[in-house]
C-alpha cells in the first residue's frame, strides 16, 4: 500500500445518483494540487472512490455521462423516458412485469450497473496505481458489516464489492464466495471510523446528505476537512441531465469555499478586498440588523449582496464576482418589480382580494414567490400602520430582508404603484 503522510484520505458517502457531488469535489481538490493517497466510500461513495483510486478522469466522466436508470436497474417497458424514472398511469401494464422480476430476482435487477461499471472500470490500473482503496458493505449471511479494502479482495473481484457495497436496500443482493450483501450505508454511511482505524490522521470527508446511517467523527488528534452539500436536492435515483450537472458543480463551489477559495454564505463569491474597501453603504442599509449568521462578518458589501441575492431567490450554484453578483441581483429586482406593477394595476374589489390572499399566504408560510416580492407588496398595498405584523412574519422568516430590501432600495427604482395603499381594515 502506498502511503504518504501528507496525504490526504479521501472519505465518500453513499447517496446514489446524488454522488456525482464527489465528482465536483474532486475536480476541486484537483485544482488545487490537494495530495489525496487514499480513497474509502460506500455505495455510491464506493463506486467513485474506486474509479478515482484507478487514476482514470475519463472513465469517471464516461460513467457520469451514461448514469441513466436504464443503466442502473432493468425496468419493463414504459418505465423510463429520457433516462429517467417514469410513473404513471402509463406503467400500469407492466407493473405485473416488474413485480415477477423483483421476486425473481430477489430485488430490482442491478444488472445494468454492473455492466456499466465493469465497461468502463479497469482493475489492472487500480491494483498497479498505489492508491489504497476500501469499500463498506454489511454479510446478509450473518448480517455483520465488512469493512474491505483492496488487498482483501481477490483479484477479479472488485466489482463485485463495489456492488455489494452499492446494494440499495430493495435491490438485488449480490453474491460473493456463496454470501449476499447489502448496501453499507445502513452500517455507515460515511466511513470516516474505517480511514481512522487505517491510520489516517489527514482525512477529507464528502457528505451528500445520503440515506443511512452516519457515525459521529471522532476527529481527535486528526486534521479533518468536512465538506457537505449547502443546498438539498435531488433523491437517489434522480437521473435528470441537468440536475446531475448542477450537482456535480455544487460539490465543486463547496470544496472551493471550505478550503477558502471561495467565500459567502448561501453564495459563492470570488474574495474581493479592493471591492470591500471601496464600498460607500447608503446610510438606509440597517447593517446592525444583520441576520444572527452573519452577525460577526465586517465585510458590509457581501454582506449586503449576499441579503439582497437571498431575498430574490437569485440562482446559488454559480460562482460569482462581487460584480457579477449585483448585475444579477438588479436584473431579478427590477423583473419583481414590473410584476408588482402589473399586479396590483387592478379594480378595489381585485386589490381587496389580493390583500386578502397576501395576509393568509405570509402568516401561513407558504409562498410562490421570492422573499422580496411579498415584501414590496404589503409596503404597496398595506398603510404603515397596518403592514407591521406582516413584515415582522416575513422578516422572522428570511432576516436577510432588512439589509437586502434596503440595498434593493437604494440601488432600483420602486415602479409607480397606481392604486393606492388601502387601510388593512377593508381585508378583515
């Protein structure tokens, strides 16, 4: 086994087609000359840690391009469409089908995933590359977890652990040497315990929010870097192209702003002193109302954008420029704002109900629309003295709107509302 004690061991979760997150964090770790020596994962977590400890970027990126449940799960006809799963009334007449293959098959036939993997996986460049490798997996036999890294396994066999480790509860459970297993994530999810009883004390780990069970990390006497997907998407089996790519590039934009790349809260911003130590705030920007996680932050300017972008639901996975940033957020105001226009340019009896369905939309929390649209709405339909129980609603749910609103203001002219504000008492 080939060790290095400034490397880094690399720790994947399982969290099925959610893993392509560990592709874009490895793009990252890449990027930034990160030494990696060791890679240990389950399931999903499992199978990109052994294509990574192969050395082969592009049999990783041809597995990424042909993920598709076809290629994972043998499905009768009808059930899939554009790569995806697909339910419906139309599946109704092959459901008897599907029924007859679990039960043949002791689970949904994995056949195609195996395929996939053996095609474009090659163990000879696995076993020749001096990366160590392990894999988490549990016996069904005597339902005991087994904790196996390369030298344990026969050669040949690879691919059956990676799918033994991959073995979604309700799949096919493959066979090695005469005993079924099952996918590891119900042992452990994140096999950081595995890389410590290793002897790795220099351990990234890569969480995607999986089902399963994930162990608290000991992390005493080791340096560990957790880096965990800032946004929930997707399920397991969520093979949509374009939610796979944003995916894998979120798990890049994480990477990036744990190691300090990258900063901001629920955005990614490429750091920008000068900006910083040029920005004049208006003196309407409230920044002592920050919200509680920001608190401590002296940077007003990411601050202020980072409120204003939060409030109208400006697209996160993206890396942006302070600049960058701005240009979006005064883009997404301004359209809020021409539809603020169009929608209260209406009759009385149609303002009164629309302030009817603004109240019970705020104080049931359930909303549509960005942040900052309810916002501007009660300031234009409600008289101050009527509106402040539902801005403090509104506010308790999204505190960034203070700051946000204000920058907003400051930066965007309010379009003319023609009717005027009404006294809330014609909504009771």
């Amino acid at each position: 086994m080939y060790y290095n004690s400034e490397d880094y061991c690399l720790v994947l979760g399982g969290g099925g087609a959610k893993g392509v997150y560990h592709i874009g964090v490895w793009q990252a770790l890449q990027e930034m000359g990160i030494p990696v020596g060791a890679f240990l994962g389950t399931s999903i977590g499992a199978v990109i840690a052994a294509f990574l400890a192969q050395g082969s970027g592009k049999s990783l990126e041809r597995l990424r391009q042909e993920i598709r449940v076809d290629n994972v799960i043998n499905l009768p006809a009808g059930f899939e469409k554009d790569g995806e799963l697909s339910i419906g009334l139309h599946t109704i007449p092959g459901i008897p089908d599907l029924l007859a293959s679990i039960v043949s098959n002791r689970g949904l036939d994995t056949e195609p995933f195996r395929r996939l993997i053996g095609d474009n996986f090659d163990e000879d460049a696995l076993r020749k590359g001096g990366k160590d490798f392990g894999v988490v997996t549990i016996d069904v036999t005597n339902l005991k977890p087994r904790e196996v890294f390369l030298e344990d396994m026969e050669y040949g066999k690879v691919v059956d652990y990676i799918m033994a480790s991959s073995a979604f509860p309700g799949f096919k459970n493959p066979q090695i040497d005469g005993a079924a297993f099952v996918d590891g994530g119900i042992y452990d999810n994140i096999p950081y315990a595995m890389a410590r009883k290793r002897g790795y004390r220099r351990i990234i780990v890569s969480d995607l929010s999986g089902m399963g069970r994930t162990r608290k990390p000991q992390i005493d006497g080791c340096t560990t870097i957790y880096i965990k997907n800032s946004i929930d998407m997707g399920w397991v089996l969520d093979m949509n192209r374009d939610f796979l790519n944003a995916f894998m590039l979120l798990g890049y934009l994480d990477t990036m702003r744990t190691f300090g790349r990258l900063v901001g809260y629920s955005y990614f911003l490429k750091p920008d002193e000068e900006s910083e130590n040029a920005y004049a705030p208006s003196p309407s920007i409230p920044f002592s109302r920050k919200p509680q996680y920001m608190c401590y932050d002296r940077r007003r300017l990411l601050v202020a954008l980072e409120c204003a972008a939060s409030i109208l639901n400006v697209e996160r996975v993206h890396a942006y420029s302070y600049g960058e940033l701005e240009t979006a957020i005064l883009k997404s105001a301004s359209a809020t704002e021409d539809k603020i226009a169009r929608v209260v340019d209406t009759s009385r009896e149609g303002i009164i109900t629309l302030m009817k369905g603004l109240k019970e939309t705020i104080l049931d929390g359930v909303f549509t629309e960005c942040p900052y649209y309810y916002y501007r709405l009660v300031r234009a339909l409600f008289q101050p003295s009527s509106s402040g129980i539902l801005k403090r609603a509104l506010e308790k749910l999204n505190p960034e709107l203070p700051i946000g609103a204000a920058w907003i203001a400051s930066h965007v002219s309010e379009r003319p509302v023609a009717t005027p504000a009404f006294s809330a008492k014609g909504t009771e």
